[in-house]
C-alpha cells in the first residue's frame, strides 16, 4: 500500500461490544472504518439453523456498515450447513476464528486450540473450500501455546485461495497480555500468498504511522480496543475533517444512542446496565483521568443511577 493511499480499516470483532447494534451505532456517528468483522458465530446447535442465530446478521441489521460474518467450528459439516445459510443472506465472504484464546474453546481444538495442527486445518480447508459458495478469509494468533506454530501453517494456508489471512500476532496463551511480536508477522507477511491484514494493540494514530511504515505490504489494517476506546481513532487515522468539531458532546449523544438501542433489545434493566458497564471498560480510557468514573459507573446500580452518573460526567468532561 502506498503511503498516499487511505489505508482500509476493519472495525475488529469483540463479542458482546462490536455487535448489530454497536456497528450501526457507530456507524451514524462516526467516520473512517471501512467494514466489519462480526463477533463469531458457533455450530454448536449442530447442523440445524435456529433463526435467532442469524439475527445480528439480517441485512436490515446491517446497512451501514459492511460486515463479514465469523465462525468458531472445527467441524467442516456444520459450518458449510452455516456458511451457505449466510451466503443466502448475501454474505459472499465469511471468516474462519483461528484465534479464539479461551481455554474451554482451544482444549476442544476450536479457536486458538487448532493451531498446533496443521493436518487438521488442512483436511478442514479441503473439505469446506470445495463446498461453500462464500470465499473464505481467517482470522489468526500465531499459535496457541508457541509464537512459531503458524510458521508450520502458511504452507497450509498457501495451498488454498483465502480472501485474506488476518494475524493478530500473539498466542491464545498470551490471551492479551505481552506484546505482538512483529518479527514472526514479519515473516508471515513475506510468506503469505494471500492479502494480509495487521490487528492488534492499534491504539493511536502514531501506533498506525510507525506499523504502516514497518509494513507496507499489509493490505489492510484491523483494530478493536482502540476504536471502542477512542471511536475517532478512524477518522485521526485516515486525516478526516470530523475530528475537529465538539468530540464530547458527539461522544455523548453516541453513548445516549447506543444506550436508547440497547434499552429495546435487552431483557431488562440490570441486562442493559450491564452491557453499557461493559462498553465503559473500553470507554474510560478516552478520559483524562477515567478510572475514577469506571469505578463510579461500576458500582451503579440500576438505569437511573446509570444514568445519572454519565449524564453529569459527560456533560462536564472536556474533549481529550
Ligand atoms: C472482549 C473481547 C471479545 C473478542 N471477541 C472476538 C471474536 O468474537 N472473534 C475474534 O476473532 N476475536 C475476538 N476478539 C479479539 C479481537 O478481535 C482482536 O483480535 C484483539 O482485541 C486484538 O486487537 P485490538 O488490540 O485492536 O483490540 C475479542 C477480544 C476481546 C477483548
């Protein structure tokens, strides 16, 4: 990619925080992401598809942001089942979890858990690349227990068509903690065949500056935190015009949106609290001085007193 090029950014899936609604949200307010992956979906169910499952799927749910669905399967039967139920949703592109770090997830050899095992993706890949309409992009760590484990799976990956091999560069071990060790994604890179996209730990712009330069051959770029963190990171990023203007008060009516939203969608009020406390883990870090209101909106309880305590806080801070 060439440095004059607006780099294409991928709002990354964080389950319970990047959804439907989140997407859309985010979307209204804010400039600069290029398209989504979703949270994952599993075939637990089996091979019988609930209609639930789909829902923060529908296109109806998605129109202002493109969204390419994830699956978390080791099984080849029921993702395909799964894969053609999104193609007829109109996915074309589907993503592959490679990374889920959980140890309950990677000890059943799903997620992160299949990445000692070369042979496994591989009879995987045979299986479900001749079967599913969709063209299949996977998102990766570079192991799950050792850094070099994916050194053993790029001739793997070579062998099939991807759309693109997203690395986060860390093990499933290391969940998030230590940082992405960019001499193995170094290495990845030069390997790949396919397009490669870089995530993790983007969290300004300079962040970006100095892996852009580092890496001009990642042809797109991913991040999570930093954007659930500082929703204008995009925008800072790509130089937009929108980072100018009152960020707080269009902070504000953001959280006031997602909130409104999420009040018609979850089952209750302490299910309502409960998501926007989530969203305040990420949230605090876009205040000078925000643990001190993560532990205030912590401790509330209930809407009201949810509500009170952002209300005043975001009425009175000043724009970082
Ligand atoms: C709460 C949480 C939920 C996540 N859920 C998913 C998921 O559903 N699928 C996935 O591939 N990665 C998931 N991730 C990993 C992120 O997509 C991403 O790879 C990671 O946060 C590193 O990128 P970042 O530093 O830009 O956040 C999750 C991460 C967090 C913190």
């Amino acid at each position: 990619m060439n440095e004059s090029t607006s780099p294409h950014i991928y709002l990354a899936p964080l389950r319970g925080l990047t959804g439907a609604v989140y997407r859309a949200t985010y979307a209204e307010f804010f400039q600069g992401i290029d398209g989504a992956v979703a949270p994952f979906l599993t075939t637990i169910q089996g091979t019988r598809i609930k209609p639930g499952q789909l829902k923060e799927l529908l296109p109806e749910n998605n129109r202002l942001m493109p969204v390419i669905p994830q699956i978390l399967s080791k099984s080849a039967d029921k993702f395909i089942v799964l894969a053609k139920a999104l193609f007829d949703l109109g996915y074309e592109t589907i993503n592959w979890n490679l990374g889920c770090p959980f140890a309950r997830v990677a000890q059943k050899m799903r997620g992160s858990g299949l990445l000692p095992h070369p042979d496994v993706v591989q009879s995987f890949l045979d299986v479900v690349l001749t079967a599913i309409p969709n063209r299949l992009s996977i998102k990766t760590r570079l192991g799950r227990r050792q850094k070099d484990e994916i050194l053993a799976l790029m001739p793997v990956f070579n062998a099939y068509p991807l759309q693109e091999l997203i690395i986060h560069p860390r093990t499933g071990e290391q969940m998030y903690t230590g940082k992405p060790d960019l001499e193995i994604f170094a290495q990845c890179l030069d390997l790949s065949r396919c397009p490669v996209v870089y995530n993790g730990d983007i969290n300004t712009r300079q962040d970006f500056e100095s892996l852009r330069r580092r890496f001009p051959a990642v042809s797109a770029w991913m991040i999570g935190r930093g954007v659930l963190a500082n929703p204008f990171l995009p925008a800072e990023i790509k130089g937009l015009l929108d980072v100018t203007g009152n960020r707080m008060e269009r902070f504000h009516l953001f959280h006031d949106t997602l909130y409104d939203r999420y009040a018609q969608v979850r089952h209750g009020p302490a299910h309502l609290v409960d998501s926007m406390k989530g969203y305040w883990t990420y949230f605090a870090a876009f205040f000078p001085g925000g643990e001190r209101i993560l532990k205030q909106i912590r401790k509330s309880q209930g809407t009201e007193q949810y509500k009170k305590v952002v209300d005043s806080f975001l009425a009175r801070a000043v724009s970082p």
